[in-house]
C-alpha cells in the first residue's frame, strides 16, 4: 500500500522536474529550441514538444478526460510534425520545430497545472489503481513502464513515476545537451 510519504514525495519531484522544463523555457529563444546541430541529433523542438504532449496524452489514460491539445493548440503552436513522436523513428522527427514559440509555452503550462492539480487531489491509496493490466498491449509491452510494473500491471504509481517523471527527466537531458549546443548552461548541477 502507497503512503502519504510516498505521494508527498512524488508531488514534489513532480513540482521539481516541471520548475526545470519552465526555467530552461523561458531562457532559450525559438531560435535555439528550432536549431539542428547535425543529423541525426534532434532538436530541441522535439524533446519539449514530445515530452509536454506525451504528459498530457497520458492524463486520458490516468483521468479519463481528453488531451488539451485539440485543433485550436496545433493551429497555434504550429509544430512543424503535428505528431508526438513516439512511434516515429529519429529520421521522421528531424525535421520538429515549433512555430510559435510563446504559444507552447502557455499549452506547456497548461499541461503542468493540470497535472500537478491532478495529481494534489490524490489520495495514497489511489496510486495503487491499475491503469492498464496484463496482460499489456503490444505497444505499451516494450516500454520502460512494462519493465516496471508488477503481475497486476501498469499502476497510477508506475504511470506517474515512468510516463511523467522519469520520462521528463530524460528528455531534460537530452534539452541540457542541446542547450550547450547553442552556448547555454545546463540546468542542475
């Protein structure tokens, strides 16, 4: 059983992991989140908008409500692929950019606040809720989170922990390494 421990825990982890992706924003221009060092090496228009979109995709499956992306998003942000990436190889997802830069940043704030809203509303026991079971569908059978989970299945916990967390931790890398690219400090030391 989950405790208070744990999800205090997680929400601040959660808080800590998101404060990096709004400080590394709101210091890089859509120049720099636009720029290509080399094939095969990604930008990082693709890092942030594949992790803020695959965070919010993954609140349907925690929730049970739609994305806030919609039409109106796509129309605003204008990424260049509309498309998060996830089962697109690194090839199909060179060219990412984002079009407005300022507009993502609000949709990526969005995102955070539903998400940590979400998640403050949470009681311990709630972590332990199933949210796919076994046996796992083939594309979620070869994720980090399959790894995870125990014979029950994908839990709120693992989901949260693998999907959202540890999955924003990742990508942050990967923006770390490409804002020394273009002449920018790391976030953490």
């Amino acid at each position: 059983m989950t405790t208070d421990r744990t999800l205090h825990s997680l929400q601040r982890r959660l808080r800590a992991m998101h404060s990096l992706y709004e400080d590394a924003t709101t210091t890089m221009t859509l120049e720099q989140v636009n720029y290509v060092e080399r094939e095969p090496l990604l930008p990082i228009a693709f890092s942030l908008f594949h992790y803020i979109n695959m965070q919010d995709a993954s609140m349907m499956l925690l929730t049970g409500e739609a994305p806030l992306y919609d039409e109106t998003w796509a129309e605003r942000i204008n990424p260049a692929i509309n498309d998060h990436g996830k089962h697109k190889t690194v090839h199909e997802m060179m060219d990412q950019r984002i079009g407005d830069y300022e507009a993502f940043l609000e949709y990526q704030t969005a995102v955070f606040a539903r998400t940590e809203q979400w998640v403050a509303g949470l009681e311990p026991e709630q972590l332990d809720r199933v949210v796919i079971a076994h046996p796992l569908p083939e594309q979620v059978a070869s994720t980090y989170s399959a790894r995870v989970c125990d014979e029950r299945g994908i839990t709120v916990l693992d989901a949260l922990e693998c999907w959202i967390y540890q999955h924003g931790l990742r990508h942050m890398g990967e923006i770390e390494h490409g804002r020394a690219l273009v002449g920018l400090e790391g976030m953490t030391s």
